[in-house]
C-alpha cells in the first residue's frame, strides 16, 4: 500500500489530474492503476483504494490488444473505445486516450483520459431509428418521393418513383430530373420562393422510359442545409390519370346531362311566351306577376344549362373557336344595348366612348359577345344605386394587342376573394353577393373563353369601391 502511495505521489501529484476536466487514469509500468481522479471514480464507481493497484485490464477488458504496442516500447497514444467495467459490475462505454510516459528511455507510466460515452452511444441510436425511420417512410409512401440537389440532379428516390417513370432506380440516382421532365423543359422551380418556406406545386406530364406519359402533380419543399450535401429540394409525385379519368367521365355527364336539360327548358320557355301573349286568355295582375316569376326562374335555368354547356365543351375539348377580324366597338353596343333596361332598374349608368382610331380585334364573335355580356352584366349586377360602369379600351401597337376594361364603382371584393374570383363554381361568401343570383361560372367561363382566343384576363377590386376587369386581344392584321 505504501508503494502505490508512492507511485500516486510521483505520478498523480506531479500531473495535477484533478486539474483535467476528463476522467483519469494513471497506470505504472506493470500496468496496475496507481492514481485516479474524482471524475475517474464518480464514472468508474470505485472509492481511491478500491481501484489503485488494479490491472487495466480489470477495468478495460479490450485493452489486451493495445497493449503491445506499449510492450513494444513504442511511444505512441492510442485511441481506445472500450466498455470499462465499473465496480459494480456493470459497463461503461468510454472512450480513452492512452499516452505512455518515458523515463530514461524506459516507460515508466501510462496515462488514460477517459470520456464517458453513453449519451453519444444513445444518441447515435436514436439517430440510426430516425434514419431507418425516415427511410422506412420513404420506401413504403405510396407517392413517389425524389430528393435532388437544387440543380435536380437526384440524390435518392423510391420505388414508387421507378413506377412512375419506368426507370429503375439505378438509372435514376445521379442523373436529372429532366429524365422524365417533358421534353425540353428546364428544372425551374422559383427557388427563391423555397428559400421562404414556401411550398410549389405544379401538374407536369411525365415522360415513361417506354415513350408514354403520365400526368403527375409535383410539390417541391426545400431543406436548407444537409451535411456533405447542402441545400436539397424534396420533390413528391401524385399520379393524376385517376383524377384525369374521373375529371374526363365527370365532364362527359355534365355535358349530356346539360344538353339533353336544355330541350325541355327552351320548350318551357316557348311555352311561357306563348301562354303569356296569347290575345284569347285574359291575365289578372296576380297571374301577370306569377307568370314574371316563372319567366325569370327559366331564364335563370337557361343560363345555368348554357353555362354548364360551355364548361363541359371547354374541359371535354369540344369548345370550338373560330377567330376571325370582329369589330368590338359594336359589339361591346350591343350588349349594352341588351343590358341596359337592368341597369335603368338599378339606377346604375352605363359609360361607353370607344376611340375612333380602335382597330378590330382577332376573336370569335359569338363567344367575344359571351365575355362582354358577363362582365358588363356582373358590373351592373353588383354595383349600387346610382352608380355607374365604364367599358372603356387602351390600344398597344408596339405588342399588337387591344385591352378592354369594364370598371364598376360597386361593392368590390376583398384580396380573399380576388384569389378565388376565376375559379369554377366558386362564389364569394359576402352577403351582397350571396344576395344575387349566380352559378360561380361566369367568371370561370370569361377567363376559358378570353385564353382560348389568345388573350389574357385581369382583375384588380377594392371593397367597398369597386372592381375593374380587364381583358386583352390580338389586333387584326386586315
């Protein structure tokens, strides 16, 4: 006891290890432990004179195949990750450094500085579950899930990808999304857009390995950093030829459905005329105001089986277009013309002064009238007593198009709405509106309507103010 005493007092005392921040092991020649630190005893469970005297070997049993090296006599420091065996039997994964003393030429001691491991070990376990975890989710998702660089050069794809594409995975990993991307089209996503958080969607027709396609909703969302990698763009493919399909057989329905209502409505209406002008049957007020009603709810039908009718045309393909020189100054006059007892009902102005320089626009005539009509008769509808609409036109030579505005100074629509205000059968929730009768097409209808003839459609709204339309056309080259 009082050689090791001695031992602790040359070699402990000397090195100050109480001093060092790690667990220490101090060992002699024979390599029994001469001295410890606190933090060495806290770790290891041994009081100071339970351990000093002890082999290494009894507190490191993996230890055996360092320890050539010191035999050997070589003056090197070794990284050891071992299980130390505590006093109570248990293991400790620790990681060590060990570093021989020399002493006239000799080595006369060995140092360990230790470090418990175990939240390390539990972390790294942790971290392997989430990874196999993460991969888990990504192998059995039934979307197909890509991850690229922001480049689109892919990282790592599921089987679900393979499925989409028909490329093996194999030929997939390392090479670009343009594989499948249609032909010519670049990896273009608004990166700056991802950068923010945000997330893009966008529906894109595959190109198959075979030559075939298959359309697919993409929605891409940006990790900002991986280590070794950088930045990632996570990519998910829905496959839509269900949707498609669905979207197709819902069209065909509506399209019959509204053809074959649109017989009986018209005769229903033939019918009312006849009924209500026919010299032999005298009306009472009462049965005038009755009749009224029912002329208002069948035109009212008749608009919404004529918008059906154009919706179902539009998405089957059936809608055809037929643009020729049209003069839009009279034919914006002509549905003022058909408008313009409403708006007298109303209290509401109509202004028209087109510029005598206007040239003729390239458009179908019938479906121009169509678009005039739904957004003149929308500025009247929605506008207040004493109001007013102005139909006005701006002329680009330089870019060889037309645009014509319709402006009310009506009850407007929130920024809310202005998101929603072209989509199909969506009407706003405000109260004025809900007031009026609509089917949520028209807008939708315009917007088809006006892109199909090569134009482009805006609307800009205050609440409370009013709203502006505006929609562009060619100019005829005649």
């Amino acid at each position: 006891m009082a050689e090791n005493e001695d031992k602790n007092a040359k070699w402990g005392g000397a090195l100050g290890i109480e001093d060092i921040p790690e667990a220490v092991l101090v060992a002699d020649s024979e390599y029994r432990i001469a001295d410890a630190n606190a933090i060495a005893l806290l770790l290891l469970g041994y009081e100071k004179q339970e351990i000093v005297g002890l082999h290494v070997a009894e507190l490191m049993p993996e230890i055996d195949r360092h320890l050539h090296r010191v035999l050997q006599g070589e003056l090197v420091v070794s990284e050891l990750s071992v299980k130390a065996r505590r006093g109570d039997g248990r293991k400790v994964p620790m990681d060590f450094l060990a570093m021989p003393l020399e002493e006239g030429g000799n080595i006369k001691a060995l140092l360990f500085f230790g470090r418990d491991t175990r939240f390390q070990h539990l972390l790294s376990g942790e971290l392997r579950k989430a990874r196999d975890w993460f991969r888990s989710i990504v192998e059995y998702s039934p979307n197909g899930i890509c991850i690229t660089d922001v480049a689109g050069n892919i990282i790592l794809a599921n089987q679900a990808v393979e499925n989409l594409t028909g490329y093996p995975l194999r030929e997939l990993v390392g090479k670009n999304v343009s594989i499948y991307y249609p032909e010519g089209a670049q990896h273009d996503v608004d990166l700056h857009s991802l950068h923010k958080g945000n997330q893009i969607r966008s529906e894109i027709e595959f190109r198959r390995k075979g030559g075939d396609t298959k359309p697919v909703m993409v929605t891409y969302r940006m990790v900002d950093y991986v280590e070794d990698v950088g930045e990632i763009v996570i990519e998910t493919y829905a496959d839509q030829t269900d949707r498609h399909r669905l979207d197709q057989l819902r069209n065909e329905f509506v399209f019959i459905a509204a053809h074959e209502f649109r017989n009986p409505v018209t005769a229903l209406r033939l019918l009312l005329d006849m009924f209500k002008t026919d010299k032999r049957i005298k009306h009472d007020p009462i049965e005038k105001g009755y009749l009224s009603r029912m002329e208002e709810a069948t035109m009212r039908l008749i608009h919404l089986v004529d918008d059906l009718l154009e919706v179902s045309r539009s998405e089957a393909g059936r809608l055809r277009i037929e643009v020729r020189p049209c003069d839009i100054r009279e034919h914006v006059k002509s549905i003022i013309k058909e408008i313009q007892s409403e708006a007298l009902l109303k209290e509401v102005a109509i202004i028209y002064k087109p510029d005598g320089r206007l040239p003729s626009v390239m458009a179908d005539s019938s479906k121009l009238k169509e678009v005039l009509s739904n957004l003149i008769s929308n500025a009247v509808k929605y506008n207040i007593a004493g109001g007013s609409v102005t139909v006005e036109h701006d002329m680009d030579f330089d870019r060889k198009i037309v645009t014509t505005k319709v402006s009310d100074t009506g009850i407007g629509m929130s920024d809310e709405d202005l998101q929603k205000v072209f989509t199909k059968f969506w009407r706003s929730e405000d109260l004025a509106v809900r007031a009026q009768a609509g089917t949520g097409l028209g807008l939708f209808i315009v917007k088809e309507l006006v892109e199909r003839q090569g134009g482009q459609v805006a609307v800009e709204s205050i609440k409370g103010k009013g709203s502006k339309f505006s929609f562009s056309l060619p100019i005829s080259e005649d």
